[in-house]
C-alpha cells in the first residue's frame, strides 16, 4: 500500500533557488513523481537575525514506512552540505521536514508526525494550501485551509514567488 507523504523544504544561505531545486532533483530520485507546491519567500520567524527563506511543500506516496523517508530526508540533507545547525531555527542551506505521513500519528525522540510545528507556520501551510488544502490535520481535526485563516498565520511575511527556476525539475 502506498502512503500520502507531504514534506516542506527551506533555504537561506547562498542560492536559495538552486538549494531548493538541488533537494528536489534528489528527493524525485528516490521517491519518483513529487507534485510540488509553489515557491515562497517568507520571513524567519523564531530566530529573526537572518536572511529570508525559500519555502515549499512536495507530496508523494511511497511504500517506505516513515522511518525510512526521514534517513532519506537527512542523507539528502547531509548531501547537499548540511549537519546539525549552530543556531535553532537559525541559517541552513536546506531544511527538510515530514510534515504528514497518510494519517498516522507517531512520536518518538526520533520522529514526531504530523510536524509538531506545522500548524503555526505560514512557510507550511500556504504551500501545503497549494497542494491540498482540504487535508486534515489528524491530530486538531482541521483542514490546511482553516488552519491558514489563523490571525498569527495571516499576519506572518510568506509571499508566492514569481521565480521560473522551480519549474526546472
């Protein structure tokens, strides 16, 4: 059986594009056909003394189990030059998050799904909303959409990019 699997993707050091593309040219490698949201460049929000970032989400299914997907997550991440962060929340050359694996719920030291932090990020889910927006949350029983409509989201910095290079994958 395949699994419903949404990842979100950033980047703010160097060529915040080309990171971004690099992480999908890998990530379609493993998991084959990505349906990927548009970019945005949105504002940091925990650690504020940096550039901005480009986000986006990917969905894809897949037959690996969740574990699997987050190895693949950070061996892409590795690849491409990024280790643990100096700074929580702080500059990266790319940042992968499982955000959704189908409608599972798991929490370990390891892995929390769905994303722990999802739910209070604009960088999350105005591309997720690109995607699905009607997906459920499993845990608060809301759709993307009505999770977006939270003032603390509508008021956060995330602004669709018009850059053509996402198309390049």
């Amino acid at each position: 059986m395949k699994n419903d699997v949404y990842l979100s993707l950033g980047s703010n050091i160097k060529d915040r594009f080309e990171n971004i593309n690099q992480a999908l040219f890998f990530l379609e490698k493993k998991f084959c056909r990505l349906k990927v949201s548009g970019f945005y460049n949105t504002a940091p929000t925990d650690y504020k003394d940096q550039d901005f970032f480009i986000n986006c989400c990917v969905f894809f299914k897949t037959e690996y189990d969740p574990f699997e997907v987050f190895k693949i997550i950070k061996e892409t991440e590795q690849a491409m030059g990024q280790f643990e962060k100096e700074i929580r929340f702080g500059p990266r050359i790319i940042d992968i998050d499982l955000i959704f694996f189908s409608d599972l719920i798991i929490e370990t030291d390891e892995l929390t799904i769905p994303h722990k932090r999802l739910h209070k990020r604009g960088f999350v889910l105005y591309p997720l909303m690109d995607i699905n927006k009607e997906l459920v949350h499993p845990v608060l029983k809301k759709s993307i959409k009505e999770l977006a409509l939270d003032k603390n989201i509508v008021n956060q910095l995330v602004q669709k990019t018009e850059d053509k290079k996402q198309n390049e994958i």
